[in-house]
C-alpha cells in the first residue's frame, strides 16, 4: 500500500474509533432528532394559546364578532363574562387563553380593547381585519354578515421563484435553516477535530517521529481527506436520521401569509438541486477550513495555546453562517449575491441562496470555481504553515511571524 493510503486508513480508522467521534455522533444524531420535534411541538403549544382568545362584551358585539374571527380561520374564540381584573396574568391563565378581547361602542365606532400577557403576539392587523365588517356595520347599519361577503374579494398569489405556495414556501425555508445549522456545526466540529489531532501530534512529539519518515505534503493532505471522508460520513448519518424523522413530526404553524395555518416540514420533500448543493458546498467549505486549521494547530506547542490559534478562524465561520440566515430571506439582495463569491462565506451564502429561490447556472459555477481556487490556495498556505509550524517549537509564534511564514518564498 503507498504511503498516502497507510496514513488515510490509519487517520481514518483512529478517528472512527475515538470517543469524540461516537459522541460526536450520538449528540449530533440526538441534536437532529431535537430540532425535527422539539420546535415543532414548542411552536404548536404556543401558537394554539396564542391563537385561542376570549370574547367579553355586550352580546350585540360578541355574536357576531364570534362568528367573524371564527369564519377567519385564525381563531378560536371562548365568550366570557369581562372579568374584574382583566390586567392580571392570573386571569389570562385561569380563562386558558393567550388574549383577551374587549368590546364595546362608542360613538357608532367599534372599539376592540386587548389583554395579554405579551404584546409582541398580537398582530392587530389579525384582529382589525376578520372585525372590520362589525366596524362598518355599526357606521352603515347594514347587517356585518353582507358587508363580510362584500369585502371578501379574491386574492391570487402566484410565485415567479421555486416555491409554489406560501406553505411550500415556509417549509422550504424551515428545512434551509436546519441544513444551514448542520453545515455549520459539521464543519465547526470536524475543523475542530482536525486542529487538535494535529496538535496533539506536535505536542507529544509523534510529529517528529512521522517528519523522519513520512512526507509532510502526503501527511496533511490523508489528514484533510480522512477527516473530510469522516466528516461526510456524520453528515450522512445525521441527515438520514433527519429524513427518518421528519417524516412523522408534526406540523409547524405556517407564518405571513400562509394558506394553510399549520404546514408540514420534511426532509424528504428536498428537491435533488438542494441535496447536491448541500453537499458540494459542504465538501467546499470543510476543506477550505480544514486546511487553514491544520496548518495553524502545527503551531501550537502547548494545549493551552488552542483557543488563541482557533478563535480568529472561528470568526469568518460565524460570520458566514450569521450572513446565510439573512439572506434566507432576501436571497438575492445585492449583499448576498456579493457574499455568495466571498471565500469561506460562499459555501454557506450559496447554498442559503440555492435552497430558497433559483440561482443562476452561471453565478453557481462561478462561486463553485472561486470555492475550489480558495481550497488550492489554503491548501498552499495551510501547507506552508504546516511543514514550518510541525517543527517550530519554543514559544507561540506572533501572527507578523505567521504572515511571513505563508508568504515567503522558500516553505
């Protein structure tokens, strides 16, 4: 076997046996199971209390004001006599409602009073429509029921993007934020790994053992390529348990708006495109960064020194990641366009843009030929810190020393 194939197997087979990667996987595993029904649930129970509300007032009002918020579909509406502390946590938890709703006249206008315990769940736009017919009714003195009919005019939506409806459309985004994490925490936690198994190597003093008989360009690329095989091997696990597991999760409650008020979000309903932009983007990313942290834990010479050498390139990672979830809502703003080409930002931005709308063929090869310069040039840079860095011992090197190290002209 040549050497490069004893030492991926070998990286390979140590790391598949580790602890870390067996939690690693279990965690992650339990982490996608969490995420598939934990909110889901959460979002259930709190949009049904937010959604069931009580009526209190005169009975002219609360008849048909009942009928309208129900007809509405957002609504179920409990009619209550109006409690005599309406201001008090207490009594929204006693009625079992997340609101209260007052109403009465006044000057042949209705006026709509709301208790609850947080303000940032009412949308009054939600409650001034389904009740406008009421409104107009007590100004015209026409019966709310006819005005109702006559304000109900159609509204048809039609998409120009990929998603069809609003519904496919909140679940599309749901499912993108979920790739999204696991992209992140994928590359964060391998990259990690890959940082402290060099490190650890220079550390004990094997480096210096391998450095006699192993050549140093042959050493870290089977590292890179036996933590990327691992790394692809979690994903594959952690997405399979996704798929498995979001076939049954309950529905989610649909946002905006939305035709339908709960929507159904699955993996498996992933179109082909956003599977393989997962996992091109994810191959582009890992190794863009697994170079670069190889390369710096080659300069670490105590384990204390960890943090300092990693915090710096955890940054842009963070950065990328906090880009991608913005331009999950406007995919194709000027900003996330440019980003989409950034090194280390592309990976995410891109397949962010590529799972919520329909990038051009010519903007995904471009990004996809940037990603893959960016991985050769950290795979020169990376590899020039790590012949230095597996042999330079004593005190921690300045970033002015590492900055001269990539940038000389003899490695």
């Amino acid at each position: 076997m040549s050497q490069f194939g004893t030492i991926y197997l070998a990286e390979l087979l140590r790391r598949l046996r580790s602890r870390a990667f067996i939690v690693g996987l279990f965690f992650g595993g339990a982490g996608v199971a969490l995420m598939t029904w934990f909110p889901s649930l959460i979002a259930s129970m709190q949009f049904a209390q937010m959604r069931t509300v009580a009526l209190a007032g005169p009975p002219a009002l609360v008849v048909p004001a009942k009928t309208l918020l129900e007809r509405s579909g957002d609504f179920a509406v409990h009619v209550v006599a109006m409690p005599k502390s309406p201001t008090t946590a207490a009594t929204l938890a006693r009625l079992r409602v997340g609101s209260l709703l007052e109403l009465s006249q006044r000057s042949q206008r209705l006026r709509v009073t709301i208790y609850t315990r947080d303000p940032s769940d009412v949308r009054t736009a939600t409650v001034r429509g389904p009740l406008l017919p009421l409104h107009l009714a007590l100004l015209t003195h026409r019966p709310p029921e006819q005005l109702r009919r006559e304000l109900n005019f159609p509204i048809v939506v039609r998409s120009v993007e990929r998603f069809s409806t609003s519904a496919a459309s909140t679940a599309g985004h749901t499912i993108a934020f979920v790739m999204l994490f696991l992209l992140y925490m994928l590359i964060v936690f391998n990259s990690q790994l890959v940082l402290t198994s060099v490190a650890e190597e220079k550390t004990s003093r094997i480096a210096e053992l391998l450095v006699s008989s192993v050549d140093l360009a042959t050493l870290l690329v089977a590292k890179v390529l036996a933590s990327t095989t691992l790394a692809v091997l979690q994903m594959a696990a952690w997405v399979i348990i996704g798929f498995a597991l979001s076939r049954g999760a309950p529905a989610v409650p649909a946002v905006g708006n939305a035709d339908s008020a709960f929507v159904s979000v699955s993996l498996s309903a992933l179109p082909l495109s956003t599977i393989l932009g997962f996992l091109a983007f994810f191959a582009l990313g890992f190794l863009q960064m697994a170079v670069l942290f190889a390369g710096a834990g080659s300069l670490v010479n105590r384990t204390e020194d960890l943090g300092a050498i990693s915090g710096p390139l955890f940054l842009p990672v963070i950065a990328a990641f906090v880009v991608a979830i913005v331009a999950l809502s406007n995919p194709d703003a000027p900003f996330a366009v440019v980003c989409s080409f950034l090194p280390v930002l592309s990976p995410f931005v891109m397949f962010s843009r590529l799972a919520v709308s329909n990038v051009p063929l010519v903007q995904l090869l471009m990004a996809g030929a940037i990603d893959v310069a960016c991985v050769i040039l950290f795979s020169l840079a990376g590899g020039r810190l790590y012949r230095v860095g597996m042999l330079f011992y004593g005190r921690a090197p300045s970033w002015p020393q590492v900055a001269r190290t990539i940038f000389s002209k003899q490695s």
